[in-house]
DNA sequence: CTATACAACTTGTCCCGACAAGCGGGGCAA
DNA sequence: TTGCCCCGCTTGTCGGGACAAGTTGTATAG
C-alpha cells in the first residue's frame, strides 16, 4: 500500500520546492543524480518530473536542468471600464501603465480582418453564424514572452456605418471611444469568465508549455438596444489575474496589488 | 525534421476527437490496437495519451479505456450579489437552483472551525497574520461528483459580535443576511480571479486528475468602513464558468446558458 | 583578443521487457 | 435466479538500453 515511487519522488521534490530548498529560478538536481538520491530508473525519475511540470512547478527543455518556475503576477481591473481598450496610450490606469510602472518593456501586434464569425461569437453578437465582421485582433508582450491575445469582432452592420473599424490601422483615441463619440455609447458589458488547457495553437501563440492554463475572458459590449462587440481576451493564467470591484467601495483603498 | 512520433500519435487522436470520430463519453481504441496503428512502442502510445490527458482531453483509469472527457458547464453569475451565499434555500436564481433546474441533485458538506488567518486571508481582511477567526468551509457536490469547495473567513472582531457565525449549524437566512439584519450591510465586493493548476490536495478534494485547472474566486465583503468577510471559492475549471453584468443591461435578456 | 571546435554535460525520443492492479463478462455452483 | 470466482482484457508501474539533440564551458587555432 505504499505509494508508487515516482509519486514518492514528486512529493519530495514538490515539498522541497514549497520549504523554499529550492527557489524560483533555481535549477533541480539533473536525472542523473535524482536517479541515485531515489534509487530509480531514469523513467521513474523522469515521470516523478513530468508530473510537476504538469503541476506548473517546473519548466524544462532540452539540455538545460529543470528549474523551479517563477511567477509574476498582472492584475487586470474588469470593472474600470472606462478605458476598457487598455492597450492605448490614453492616461489612468491602464493595463500598460501598470506593466510600465514595474519597469518592463510592453509592445503588440496589431491585425485587422474581415472574417466570417464563428458560432461562439455569432450568438454573443445576435447575429447569424457565417455572416462577415470585422476581427481587431491583438498578442500583447511583456518584456517578449507573450503576455495574452485578444481578438475582437464587430458585427457587419456596425462596420458598414463606421468604416474606420475595418480599417487596418490603430484608432488612435481608442476604438470604444471613437464609437461613443459617434453616438454609439456602450452602457452594459456581459462578463464571462473560464479556464482550461491550451490548446495547441494556445500553447504556441502564447509560449506555453504543459502546466499552465489558460484564463478566459470573453467581454460583450452593449449599446442602449443591442450587442456592439464581443471581445475575447486569452491570457496565460499564470502571469494574470482579473479583478472586479462590486457596489460601493469609495471608502476603501483596493489598490495595492497582492503578490 | 519530422515530428517526434508521440506527438503525431496525439495530434491524430486530438483531431480525430474534434472532428467527431470519438464523442464525449466514447472509449479510445486501448493502447494495444493504436500501438500496432501507428507502429510505435507502448511507451510512445502511452507518450502520446497522456499529452492528450494532461491537455484535458481524455480521462483515464486503470483497467479501463481511456475515454473523451465531456464538459457540462455551469454558469455563475456574480454580479447578483444580493443572493451570494449561493447555498441557500432561498428563491431566486442561485447555483442550487440553476442545478436543480437541470436534474441533478445537489448536495454539500458543511464544516465550521476556529482557525488562525493565513497571511492569505489576512491582508484581505486587514487583519494580523495568525490571528483567531472564523472559517465556514463547505464543499459541493452534484450527483456524487465534487463540484467546487468554498471557504468563508470571518475576522475575530465581528465573530465576538456575533456569536452566531461561530455555531456550527448551518445559518437558516444565510449569514449574510443574517448579518444584514443586525446592522452590518455588506455594501461592495472586492472580487479576485485566478487559474492554476491544482494542488494534490486540491485536486484528491475535487477529485481531478490531470489536465484540469482550478478556477479561484475570492471575494472580500466590504461594509461601510472595513472588510468583514473573505470567501475563497475553488472550482473545477472544466465545470464551472463565472460570468459578471456590468452597467445597464436591463433591456437585454443575458440568461439563456450558452453551451 | 576573438572565434571556432570540441567535450561533457543536460534533457528528449524511442525501443524492449516484466509484473501489478483494476474492470467486466462468462461460467460455475449454491 | 443469485452469488461467486476466474479469466482475459485494460491501464499502471518500473526496470533496462540506446541514440538524438540542445546547452555550456573549455581549449585551441587564428
């Protein structure tokens, strides 16, 4: 009734991870020397680690020893909504200026698409599946490791009245901006929030290997009658967090980022 | 500069999986047949699954196949936070309610404990790290399949005040609003979100294996001068979406779950 | 001093074998 | 009919070996 030996090997590691023995960054001893430490095969060893790095404990690649991942934590405020278009160069609190203000180098990439939208973003939109919209698609990097993407789509008939969506450039007072100073103010979002395993193109796109989620946020916009736009936002989910401040929290200083 | 075999292996499986050639629920062929499929070892085939397992695709146990994983989601929504002790009895659209209406049959353990705050819970609730509190844990669980677990800390200040929390019976109005009634009003939530991968413990709780994230909610409840509860909730990331209403969205009917 | 080449490490991929442990069906016995 | 055991299937665990491929430091050649 003894637990199986690569578990033994992985909870061993894994409290020695969490009792600080080795820290973030750290390399882990090779294969070869775990393999005399637990007098185990190679295999053993190497299932005992690739159960951690399935844990998100550890990174690997070849030629270079394990080492004990670091995180570093992005929080996102979902319910400042103003400028929810964070990525622009307007001042607040934006998520840039909070990347900026610890000291690393953001930058993006930019694509503008007239695509067919998919049923997920049809039935958000109220708009029929296949029909053309205009994707506004975006991968955010932080310091070159890729941060997040986020791809969003404007149905048809909103093109059709305001052209400069479709229009491969970077709106330059933001795009939710340039849709309320057009009478199109957005006055309610929906939220959704999910998480699962990346998927391949996920995994590549972001730099992700076995272990780290991704966190989901899919945000639909809506103007005093109907849906506006529907953007979805994949994020690592070890480098973001989202929060939301509910009701009336004036008299309380939320700030101060935990972690 | 071909692609490692076990990785072929997968990539076939996974697009087999998505195009419907095995469904949810469906048994795979065992290791034996796709060994002599693809010509590789067992070890290979093995490889090749347990990417599949660990990007949350298949599910597998001893002595039986391995089979395609089927989501059932179930959406919380956060934002009506008049109703949040979402166990209740009460009427209105809880979570018990929205399961309900799907039929399952729900049901939760229910445990009450004095416990020293973890740093954790202790800067949320502005309170010295190690000091006595109030935790209300329960656990959830649909059909016999755990669901979500939800641990509730009360600072030791409101506990002397109201007694009450300490009780290890379930609160018949839900301690929110037992709260309310003697003059503590909850009147904004600090809402936190966050995905990783499990912890063992975590994960023998929820009874997951590899491949699915947990999804963490923490909300700390404010009243009008400083914070009396934190609620840390912790989802099965396969099985639960947490959505959010911001703004005026009152001429739109959000409800109708997606999926 | 610089640049290249090599050597000695690391992990990645792939094969083989063996036995343990869990599941389910068929057949036998009560 | 009902209950039990056994057999044949499945995946889980563990060992061995071999070579490929990537990284890094050192020694050498220019």
């Amino acid at each position: 009734m003894s637990k199986p030996l690569y578990r033994q090997v992985a909870d061993t590691l894994r409290a020695e991870i969490a009792g600080g023995v080795f820290g973030p960054g750290d390399d882990l001893p090779s294969e070869r020397e775990l393999r005399e430490r637990f007098d185990a095969s190679r295999n053993t060893v190497r299932q005992g680690l690739q159960l951690l790095v399935s844990e998100g404990l550890l990174n690997s690649s070849q030629g270079r020893a394990y080492q004990v991942r670091s995180h570093e934590v992005f929080v996102l405020n979902a319910s400042k909504f103003e400028n929810l278009q964070f990525s622009q160069r307007e001042d607040g609190d934006s998520y840039d200026n909070e990347v900026l203000h610890s000291g690393r180098q953001p930058h993006q990439e930019f694509r503008v698409e007239m695509v067919k939208v998919t049923q997920e973003i049809a039935e958000r939109l109220k708009v029929t599946p296949g029909e053309q919209g205009v994707l506004r698609f975006c991968r955010r990097f932080v310091d070159d490791t890729p941060w997040s993407t986020q791809a969003t789509h404007y149905p048809k008939w909103l093109v059709d009245a305001h052209p400069r969506l479709a229009e491969p450039d970077d709106i330059e007072e933001g795009s939710t901006r340039y849709l309320a100073d057009r009478g199109l103010e957005q006055i309610g979002y929906h939220d959704e929030l999910m998480t699962r395993m990346p998927t391949p193109e996920e995994a590549s796109e972001l730099q992700i290997g076995p272990g780290v989620p991704v966190l989901i946020w899919i945000r639909t916009g809506f103007s005093a009658d109907k849906p506006v736009r529907c953007t979805r936002t994949t994020f690592r989910g070890d480098l973001n967090h989202i929060t939301y401040d509910l009701g009336d929290l004036r008299a309380h200083a939320t700030g101060g980022d935990l972690h």
